[in-house]
C-alpha cells in the first residue's frame, strides 16, 4: 500500500489535498465445486480487528494485467484449487473515496486440487460451505467482507434469472 | 483520512509493519419511494478517475456512534431525503486488508423532500432509477462502488424471499 497526496482544485474552485491510497488491482472467486459448495477463506483481519470469513481474493503483482490470471493465482494460493471454468462478474470499487482499489470478481467451477502455495505472511484457513449456508453467511453477517457479500449476492440473483418463476422479473 | 504504522509479529513470527487506513464508520442508504425508484447520487470519484452513481453514502463525525443519525443526515445532505421507515440491512468491510472502514447498509422508505446542504467540497447530482434499472446497473457495469451494488442486491435478495416462487429455497 501506498499513499499519493495530490494537489486539486476542489469543486467550490479552492485548493485542497486529496490523498489517495494506492492499491493494485486486485480479484475475488466464488469458487463452486459438483456438490455445489464454496470455498471460503478464514483469516484474521488486522485492519479490522477480527476474524474474517472471505472468498479467494487478492491483489495483482506491479505490471499485471490479465485478472483472470491473477484469479488463477490467488485462487492456488489461497485455497490450493484449480478450476476448469471461469465466468467473469464484473468490477467493484473499494473504498472509492480514498482508495484506487477495484476488484475483479469471478465465478469459477470444474475445481481440482493443486499445491497450495501461502505467502509466508499469510495465515489462511479453507471450509466449504453449501451456496445456500454461504449466501446466508452474507445475509446475515457472517461474512461482512463487502466484495465477498457482492460476489455472493451476484450469484444468487444470476441462479435466479436461470428460474422462470425465480427473480426473472428483475 | 489518516494512516497509522504498527509495528507487528507476522504469522510467520517475524517482525513487520502494518499500516491501516483509518477511516471513520460510514452509511450508506438504498432509499425508495413510493413509485418504487430509487435515488442515486452521482459524482467524480476523484480516487478511480471516473463519474461514480451510487447509492448516498457517508461517514459519520468523530464520537458519532449512532449510523441511523448518520444515515438520516447523509440522506439529507447528499439527497435532500427525509424517509420514514428505516430498515438496517447490516455492515460491510471495504478494504479490510488495508482500511477499517466499517458501513452500515439501510433501506429507506417514506421518503419526502427536506432541505439539500452539501459539504462545499461536494458537488453531487441525483437521478431516480426504477428499483429494477437501478438493479441491472449493479449487474451491467453502470455502478460499480461495492457498498452500492451489495445493498442493492441484497434488497433484490430480501424482496424475492417475500415471493412463494422467488428466492425462497435460499
């Protein structure tokens, strides 16, 4: 992480300082596996002070630019999986008020096992919850890691709209 | 916003720094009326470079712990929104590798005009978007801030679980 201060001229014309947190772009997976669970990972979150039940996410290296192979990475690292199937759900902004972070979310299936590979920094725990448990975890508030809860929610609606009698209206 | 150093022992039981973002509570309001639009403020988001439409969010005054006072205020300020009925939709963690930026999600209804008084730092616009099209811009790409596109969503979420055929069976 990096912080840049910036000299602007605010919208009322007067000078100010806007800081601006540097962070890479980053990914996160909804990882499903053939019994339709997902892989969410466990860690202590310091910045907030507890623990933290997330999907596979992470930030891309200084010059990276395809996403998805950054997906690929983080999703080996994190949770020691491969996946045969990739469908990209979008971008989200984090923090967009003081950070240049965006996060590239996908919905990966097809899993097999590969070496797990953590940085020496990290901690990482790894369960499998049903998609339902999951999304209930981010419904209420189990899981509050906001890309997380996005992602989650996103899959849901999308599973909807496959259902003619499901959110199709939307 | 300001940043903070610790020095801390990492996983790995060597010595590290970790710096946090500190950043005040926050709220943000998925407010309805009774046509069922939804109100959307816009402006440029100076962090990602880019005109941002999104749902009114906001931080909350040193020592303010109350985020229903917060939200009531942030919908007026950014909105010029009074709203009757207030449902909390929980919290989320934004760059809760970085930040302890904590925000709260409401639901909002009963909605009627109050005077708009923005931060002269501020210059936001509003649109209304039927409940529907402003869904479908969390899903295309047209917003893209996370606590926008996770509180709408969700409340797409909540609103199929009322319907027999939607939703349920999560």
């Amino acid at each position: 992480m990096r912080v840049r201060e910036d000299e602007v001229i605010r919208p009322d014309g007067g000078p100010g300082i806007y800081g601006v947190v540097e962070i890479r772009p980053s990914v996160g997976v909804v990882a499903i596996n053939e019994r339709d669970e997902v892989a969410l990972v466990g860690q202590w979150r310091y910045s907030v002070n507890r623990y933290s039940w997330e999907i596979p996410r992470g930030g891309s290296y200084p010059g990276e630019i395809d996403m998805l192979e950054v997906a690929k990475r983080e999703l080996a690292e994190e949770a020691g999986l491969r996946a045969e199937h990739w469908q990209r759900l979008g971008s989200v902004d984090n923090c967009n008020g003081v950070a240049d972070d965006t996060q590239t979310l996908y919905l990966a299936s097809g899993l097999s096992i590969t070496a797990r590979n953590l940085d020496p920094e990290e901690e990482i725990a790894v369960q499998w919850q049903p998609f339902e448990a999951a999304l209930q975890m981010a419904m209420d508030g189990r899981i509050t890691e906001v890309c997380s809860v996005a992602a989650l929610f996103r899959v849901a609606i999308m599973r909807s709209l496959k259902e003619p009698d499901g959110l199709g209206k939307y």
